[in-house]
C-alpha cells in the first residue's frame, strides 16, 4: 500500500515539473518586455506651449501676453493632470521651457489648455470642461492677456515631445480705408471703429455662437479717435494703414439677427454737405464667411472700406446718412493748403481758415504757438489782420503743429502738422 501512494504523489510531482518547464521553455521563445513597453511604466513627455502664430501679431491689446495657464491630461474621461501655472513658471513656458509630466507609456492622452483666465480652473471632469462657458466682464477685457485655448491628442512613446498651440478665442479683424474712389471735394476723417452685436461668452473648447440678445454687448470693441490716426493718413495717401478690432467668435451661419458687425464713424465735409455737430456719417458692415454669418475665433479677416463718389453711398442699411446736413444750414469750415505740410528752412508758409457763417469765430490757438513752436524754437509767425490767417517761417528742423478753433454755430478743432525737412 505504501508503494502505491509513493507512486501516485511521485507522478502528480512529475505531472507539476512538466507543466512548469514547459511555461518556462515557452516564456524563453518570447522578447523579455523593457520597461518602456511594460504595462504601467511611465516616461517623462514634454509639453511645448505656443500662442498664436508668429506673422499673427498685435500690440493692441498685446497677443503675446501670457499671464496663467489652465492644463488638463484626460486618460480617456479620467484626469490624470490638472496644474494652473503662474508668475515665474509663467515665464520660463514663454522662454520655450516645456511643461515636463510623466505619463503612462503606450497610452493615448487628451491634452487641454486655456490661457488667461486669471484663476485655476477646476472642472469635474472632461464633460464639464468641454461645456464650460468663458465670460466678458467688458469687451476689451484684455488686461490679463487675450484669453486663449488649445487641445491635442498624443501616444506616449519614449522621449515623447507634445506641441500645444493655442488660439484666441475671438477673432481679429483689421481695417483699412481706401479713399481713391471719393470726388475731389469730398473729406472723410475716421473717428471711430467698433464693434456691434459683440458675443459676452466663449466656449474655450467648442464652437461658440450667441443664442439671444442677452448674450451680447450692444457695443463692443472700440477704437477711439487717436487710435483711428492710421487710417487717417496726413501724407494724403490714398489707402489708409489698417487698425485692428477683436471679436469673440460668433457663428450664426444663415441667421443675421445674431450676426456681428463692425461700424466705422466720419467726420464727413464736402463742398455742399457736411456732419451735424456731435454726430457722424457712419459705415456698417456685417462679418461674414462665405455668405454666412460667422466670425471665427483665430482667424484674422481683412476689410477695406472703400467710399466711392460722394461718400455717401447708397439707400440700406450699410450706410447711415442721418449725421449729416447742408453746410450753408449748420456751419462748416475748410483749412488751406493741407492738414500735412512739408517746408524746408527759412521757407515761408500761411495757413488759412474758411468757414461759414461768416461771423464764426476763428481762432489760432496761442498756447499751442508757444508749446509747439516757439518755445522749442521751431518757428515765427505772424496772424493775418483778418484773424483768419497765420503765416510762419521755419527755423529748426523737425515737426510742430497748429491749432485751429472754430466758434458756434461750427464748434471744432483743427490741427495742421508741419514737418520741417523730413
């Protein structure tokens, strides 16, 4: 009887070593893991942060300004990062420091970024994130830097680099003023640039478009009159440098009632006609994508503006003619030989002022005289007995100006720039 258990439990021990060898003969055949393609293992990724691209620049507001970062890495819906990055770590990603984190190898990530905020964003979860709603306290609210947001997928492998480009998320649109088509007669000075309808909110991570009135400022970006300088060039060329406007996106696609537009505002003087006092001649013009209504965020639209004959353009609602009157009703005023002259020294020139009715009171702005003339040395003058005049003679090289102001019922300034061999 004992020889017979021996020879069971000694062949259930042979059964076991043979299995045992054959799992180890078979694990011989096969190429032993790194610990790069081990389940689990983790690699260093960097994540190289980039705002907008390099031909797509503004200083107004600054589009290179970055002052905090939201970053998100989603492992399918679970979060596996979420930092805000500020101040001096802020800084080292603007110098091209990438954003080191380890992940797990062989795996696919969801990266997501929003940039300017100003606070550390804590969503639930990817869902929530993907719906979440940026809000404009006001529409220039730049002050941080231009709210941005960029997402990108990746497969960690070894030494894995990720580039993260971020976007604004309105769009800029720059304008500028072709004004060769405009009878001889005809001024048109721009003094304001804005933009209508302008979106409250963006989703950083979807398409965004307005879904009513309330979701809108009624007036948006504004450019006011110094800003407007550029497409007001004194030198008399005939298309203006642009200005730029920003925009949050807004796709409205067949339906204009949501739409955004931009409004340009004139001071608008010809031989006949001129603006009422405090009010423009103004040019409307809808944002527009190939016959749609939508502006995109990140994309940069080019407009020129382009009055032709009378610069009044005709009936519709792209032009709005109620700021403006006939001269000989309201007063107007015309200054001779230009608003831009170029003299050399010792050379002579007279300025002269026109204006209606002809009791309005006409004024060369002592002050100015001083401060931009005489006071540096830059000229003489003498005013025309008719106080309608001032001639002066240059004596410095380089710029000055004189100021011009007209009484009721006109009620304006002028000011003429000399340049004394530019």
């Amino acid at each position: 009887m004992k020889d017979t258990d021996y020879r069971l439990r000694l062949c259930r021990l042979c059964t076991g070593r043979a299995v045992m060898l054959m799992f180890l003969l078979a694990s011989a055949c096969m190429r032993e893991p790194s610990g790069a393609d081990m389940p689990g293992a983790r690699k260093h990724a960097r994540i190289h942060i980039q705002a907008c691209s390099a031909e797509d620049k503004a200083l107004l507001p600054d589009e290179d300004k970055l002052t905090d970062l939201n970053l998100f890495v989603f492992n399918g819906s679970v979060t596996e990062h979420a930092l805000y990055i500020e101040g001096p770590r802020m800084q080292q990603i603007l110098s091209g420091e990438p954003v080191r984190l380890d992940l797990v190898c062989g795996c696919r990530y969801r990266i997501l970024a929003c940039a300017n905020l100003g606070y550390d964003l804590r969503p639930a979860g990817l869902e929530q994130l993907m719906r979440y709603r940026y809000y404009l306290a006001w529409p220039d609210e730049y002050g941080p830097g231009m709210v941005m947001s960029g997402m990108t997928e990746a497969l960690v492998e070894e030494d894995t680099d990720i580039q993260l480009m971020l976007r604004r998320l309105m769009a800029k649109v720059s304008v500028s003023i072709d004004r060769s088509g405009l009878n001889p007669d005809v001024r048109m000075e721009c003094r304001q640039l804005r933009i209508g309808n302008c979106p409250r909110w963006a989703t950083p991570f979807a398409q965004s478009g307005v879904l009513g009135t309330d979701d809108v400022f009624g007036s948006g970006f504004t450019l006011t009159r110094d800003q407007c300088i550029p497409l007001n060039p004194r030198d008399k060329r005939p298309v203006s440098d642009e200005v730029s406007l920003y925009v949050m996106e807004n796709l409205q696609g067949d339906s204009p009632s949501l739409g955004t537009w931009a409004e340009a505002y004139f001071d608008y003087l010809s031989d006949s006609l001129c603006t009422l006092a405090d009010q423009y001649l103004v040019y409307r013009f809808r944002l527009e994508e190939n016959g749609r209504f939508d502006i995109r965020r990140g994309c940069h639209a080019h407009i020129r503006i382009c009055p032709a004959g009378d610069g009044l353009g005709t009936d519709g609602w792209r032009v709005d003619r109620e700021g403006v009157g006939y001269r000989d009703d309201i007063g107007w005023y015309k200054v001779h030989p230009a608003d831009y002259i170029e003299w050399g020294l010792g050379e002579e020139v007279t300025i002269r002022a026109e204006c209606f009715p002809s009791g309005t009171r006409c004024t060369f702005r002592q002050e100015s005289l001083f401060t931009y003339g005489t006071e540096r040395g830059m000229f003489e003058y003498r005013l025309g007995e008719d106080g309608r005049s001032i001639t002066l003679k240059a004596l410095k090289k380089g710029s000055s100006m004189v100021d011009i102001d007209f009484g009721p019922p006109v009620n304006d300034s002028h000011w003429v720039l000399l340049v004394c061999e530019p």
